[in-house]
C-alpha cells in the first residue's frame, strides 16, 4: 500500500507539471494570436490608407447610362469628399442619396479594386420643357432659376444636361417625332414662379402631353389667367382647376380652326368655359370702328367676337 501511494503522489506531481507547462503553452499562443491578429489588422490598416486605395480626384468616379447629363454634372451629383477611402464609401447609402437628387431616377454604385475607382450606373428623368421664372430675366437671381422640368415636376438646373441638339420638340408633333434626333432637348417654355405650378405640373403636363395642337409656351405667371401659346393662337384658360383637363380636350377638337380663320387674325382663344369657346379678334382702327358686331359662330360651335 505504501508504495503505490508513492507511486501515486510522483504520478500526480508529473500531472500537475504537465498541465502547468500546457496552460503556459496555450497562454503564450493565445498572447502570438492577439499579437498577430493585431498586427495583422494594423496592416489592412495602413494598407487600404495608402493613397493607391483612395478616390483622390473625381475623375476616378466613372459615369455609364447617362445620356442627357453630361458626366461632369452626373459627379457633382455626387455626395462626396476628395480624397476618401474607397473603403469608406458605402455604395446602398451613395445610390439613395443620388436618386433624391433632381435628375437621378434611378443609380446603382459598385466599388472597383483595381484600378481604385467607382463606376455609377445611372437612369435619368427626362426633361419636359424649359423652367423660366418670368418672360423678362432681369437679375442674376432669376437666370440661377432658369432650369429643366421633368414630367413629374422635377426641375433642374440649366447647366445640368449635355449640349445636344435641339429640335422644335413642342408638345403635339408625335406625327414628326421619328425624324427627330431621339436626345433633343425640349423648347417647351413654361413662364412663371416654379412653387406656383409646381404641384399641378404632373396631371396638367399628361394631358398637355396627349394634344395634337402644338403648345410652345405656357405662361402660369397669372395663377387666374393660365395662358397658352400655340400653333393655332393664344389661349386663355383661367385659373387652373378640375376643368382644366376638359378645356385642354376642347383646344384639341379645335385643331381645325385655322382653315376656318386666319389665325394671325386671332386676338386670342377664350377657353375659360369649355362649354362655350370664344375667339377674340383684334380691335379694328378706331377710324373704321363704327359699331360692335354680333358674335358668329364657327362650325365648331366656337363663338367669335371682336374686341
């Protein structure tokens, strides 16, 4: 018994030596992971630092799917700092930014390695017309205003689109459109403070956008007075309301009025009741003025007076 109680006590000891030697083992390898951990970490570090992985001018930013916005206008778009680490740039966060911007529908951004850069995939609103403040620009204030509108009332600024050429793409010439180069900008002119049509601008532009009377300009200076410059003359339509859309498909049965009447013998077209169109003829001299004549009636049932 008292020897294997020896033996016992030496085997424990040499136990007790090897689990020391163990923990001491697996200290001083977990102490080389940390120290290889973090030094592995602190030359990711410093390697994606480098100026070789930073976005240090915005030329590195390339622009695909832009077809009215030049590139330029597409990356001062861009919500970013130069220089910045590619790494730091977060690509989700990037595109929503981008499409809360004017112009942007829709943008897709992806980070390339090699060479450090980014490329944004863009799709664009197109613009509709021209945005002008007032008919007369008579401060730098108002020409900063001058802009691009969008069929859902975007607008943006003038210097925003590309240079391209630019055609009489009035509304209602869909009869011609194919010959036309197919990224003309619009000469579309809609006169008048942006925040006072702004609102109305989609629904009235869809079923501006249906007529096939040429409109060229739409003064909305005068919220009671909406005023329309077209190919058959000038058409007042009043306040714009719920009937507005009515009075715009009147204009359009209308089409046929200048076989009927010389349209430069048109003061301009009264369309504040649709029910009733009106065609006001310029005052005669004051000499040859001797009396007012009745009004008469156009085929389409239009009525026409002389002021």
């Amino acid at each position: 018994m008292a020897s294997f109680g020896a033996v016992s006590q030496t085997e424990l000891g040499r136990r007790r030596q090897e689990l020391r030697r163990l923990r001491r083992d697996r200290s001083v390898a977990v102490v080389w992971q940390t120290v290889a951990v973090s030094a592995m970490t602190s030359f990711l570090l410093w390697w994606i630092s480098q100026p070789a992985w930073l976005i240090a001018r915005s030329e590195q930013v390339k622009v695909e799917g832009n077809q009215w916005l030049s590139d330029k206008a597409v990356r001062s778009l861009v919500p970013l700092s130069y220089p910045q680490s590619l790494w730091g740039i977060q690509p989700q966060a990037l595109a929503q930014k981008l499409e809360s911007t004017g112009p942007i529908a829709k943008a897709k951004v992806t980070r390339n390695l090699f060479p450090p850069s980014l490329t944004i995939e863009v799709a664009e609103r197109l613009p509709v017309a021209v945005a002008q403040p007032s008919a007369v620009l008579k401060s730098n204030s108002d020409k900063e205003k001058v802009g691009w509108l969008d069929a859902r009332g975007g607008w943006m600024p003038s210097e925003s689109y590309t240079a391209v050429r630019s055609s009489n793409n009035a509304i209602g010439q869909s009869s011609t459109q194919g010959t036309q180069p197919q990224h003309s900008l619009p000469t579309l002119k809609v006169i008048g403070p942006l925040e006072q049509y702004r609102a109305s601008w989609p629904q009235f532009y869809q079923g501006l956008s249906g007529l096939t009377v040429k409109v060229f300009e739409i003064d909305w200076q005068d919220p009671n007075n909406l005023i329309l410059k077209t190919e058959i003359g000038t058409v007042h339509l009043g306040p714009y309301s719920s009937k507005t859309t009515s009075q715009l498909k009147v204009l359009d049965r209308m089409r046929q009025l200048p076989k009927q009447l010389d349209s430069s013998k048109i003061a301009y077209i009264d369309l504040k009741n649709p029910a009733a169109p009106i065609v006001h003829l310029p005052e005669p001299p004051p000499s040859l003025e001797s009396s007012t004549p009745a009004p008469t009636r156009l085929q389409n049932g239009a009525s026409v007076n002389e002021r």
